[in-house]
C-alpha cells in the first residue's frame, strides 16, 4: 500500500467518520470495487465468482498469506475468505472509500474481532458469506438469481468446511475441481443441473478413484517430523493437499503436506475431529485458518529447519 497525501488523507477520516456513523453497509452497488479473495482455493474463488456476476466493473485480487496487499487507496473494496493481520486492516480501512470483510477463518476471527467492518461466521463458508451479503443488500445475482443458494455455491461450502453433508458430495465436488477457475467456466457449469443424468456423478467417482491412487502414494513416501512439540508424519505434496494431510491425519495428533514455490515453504495441516486445533499450530508460524484445517509460510532456511526435525 502506498502512502496517501494530506488532502486525501483529509477525504478518508471524513469518509470513515460518515462510514462510522451507520454508512458502512450502503445498499447502492459500490462502483469498481477492488474484491480481494484467497487465491488457489475454490471457497475463495467461488467467492470471487459471484462478486463478478454483480459487479460488471469489480478488479480482482488473488490474496495469498504472507503476501502484501495491494494499493486500496481510494478504493471500494471487498475482503473475502481471508484476512490480513489486524494492523494491516486498520491501515487499509483509514485508505480505503469503502471496505467490508468477510471470513470464516477461526485465527482471523481472533485477530479481527470487534472491528465493525468485519464479518465473520465459521459455520459458513467464504462464498456462502459473499452469497449472503449480495442477497442482504438486494443485488441481483445474474445466471443463479436469488431465491435460494446455488447448488454450486452449497457443494463448495459442504466441501470447505469437510461436512460432506450433501448428496454425492465428494463426486460433484471432484467434479468442479476438474475445471480451471475462470468465471466463465464457471458461469457456465452453474447452469447445469447437477442431477440431469448421472454424467456429473459418474465423471466426479472417476475422478475420485484416480485421486484415491494419488493420496495413497503420497502417504507411502510420508516421514517422521516434530511439529510444535508433535511427532506427526508430513510429505511433499503439489496437489490435493487437505486430502493428503487428512489421511496423514489418521492416529496423529494432525498431517502435514508441504511443497516449496522457489521463493518460500508451504505447508498445510489437517486434523481429525478427535485431533489438535491445528489453527493453534499454524498460528505458531504466522498462519492461521480452521480448528481441522490451516497452514502457513516459511523462508526456504526455516522451511527446511521445520522439515528436518
């Protein structure tokens, strides 16, 4: 972010003041907003997704923990399904002409808490939120409309928060994943209707079993490491990492799967319902996420001190 001059510094107490004063959640459409989404995850892409199908002139912004955030200043912008540190936000919200945020990330509900432009509920999902939120501000919503959730925007969270609650769940959930995330191919796969014929199901099992092949031979090659004072066992993984982790998972306190990007280490860690808050572990290390579900980044020297232990 860069730094802002005296008069426009002056234009953005006064809009705060106004934004403190009950404005903050205006129904009129906020023009060019700049929508700030996890990147590389499908709950922050749907997210995205649907920010797209109503606002015609929004910019995007892939976000990545550890990663600075982009120049708001001056910018009406929606923050959703991730966060950055407390400091971070406030700085954005006194830059900012507007800013709204909305996570469901258990450490960013800790770190945030009690700022009145946050939003945040761990019972749904990144996309369910920005659904919610473009629903309660009267917006309509073009190729899904408004009456009830998509089913694409269901299967997403029922996925994201590890429920597998919804009919065929890990088939058609597969079965998006097989799809690159573009708004377009979305839009399209959105007016599909997903119990039409088996097609989605069949194509989404198949999928699984190649998948079910992948995780099994990751976690053959898995070791022994030390985590936070916990033997755990973590692998090198460039895909399907919360399913890797998660069967690593099985009779440890979490699982591990990590890659390296060139730059930094990432490393994701899965839980058991049974097993430790892993967002406490991650915190340890500068990340954050859910009780089963989080991760973070490490420097190549840290990176490889962690995998060594």
């Amino acid at each position: 972010m860069r730094p802002i001059d005296a008069a426009a510094r002056k234009r953005q107490v006064e809009g705060r003041r106004l934004r403190e004063t009950g404005r903050t959640q205006s129904r009129e459409k906020p023009s060019n907003p700049l929508v700030i989404y996890h990147g590389g995850c499908h709950d922050g892409f749907c997210s995205a997704w649907l920010a797209n199908l109503v606002f015609e002139d929004a910019e995007f912004f892939a976000a990545k923990h550890g990663d600075s955030p982009p120049d708001v200043a001056g910018r009406n912008v929606i923050v959703v399904d991730f966060s950055y540190p407390r400091l971070v936000m406030e700085e954005m919200y006194d830059q900012t002409e507007s800013l709204i945020v909305l996570d469901h990330h258990k450490s960013a509900e800790e770190n945030l808490r009690g700022l009145p432009y946050c939003v945040f509920d761990m019972e749904k999902s990144g996309a369910r939120l920005m659904w919610d939120w473009l629903v309660q501000n009267g917006w309509s919503i073009p190729h899904v409309g408004v009456e009830k959730i998509p089913w694409i925007v269901a299967y997403v969270e029922d996925r994201d928060l590890w429920r597998f609650n919804l009919e065929h769940s890990r088939e058609i959930n597969a079965w998006l994943r097989s799809f690159p995330m573009e708004f377009e191919t979305w839009s399209d796969m959105a007016t599909h209707g997903i119990f039409d014929g088996d097609s989605i199901v069949e194509s989404g099992a198949a999928i699984l079993r190649s998948e079910k092949q992948t995780v099994a031979s990751h976690v053959r090659n898995a070791k022994p490491v030390k985590v936070a004072g916990h033997e755990i066992l973590a692998v090198n993984a460039t895909t399907l990492f919360s399913d890797i982790a998660g069967e690593l998972a099985t009779d440890r306190p979490f699982g591990m799967a990590y890659f390296f990007t060139g730059e930094k280490f990432v490393f994701s860690l899965r839980s058991k319902p049974d097993g430790e808050d892993v967002s406490e572990i991650a915190k340890q290390f500068g990340g954050g996420g859910h009780k089963h579900a989080a991760g973070f980044q490490l420097s190549p020297e840290d990176g490889m001190k962690l995998i060594a232990q």
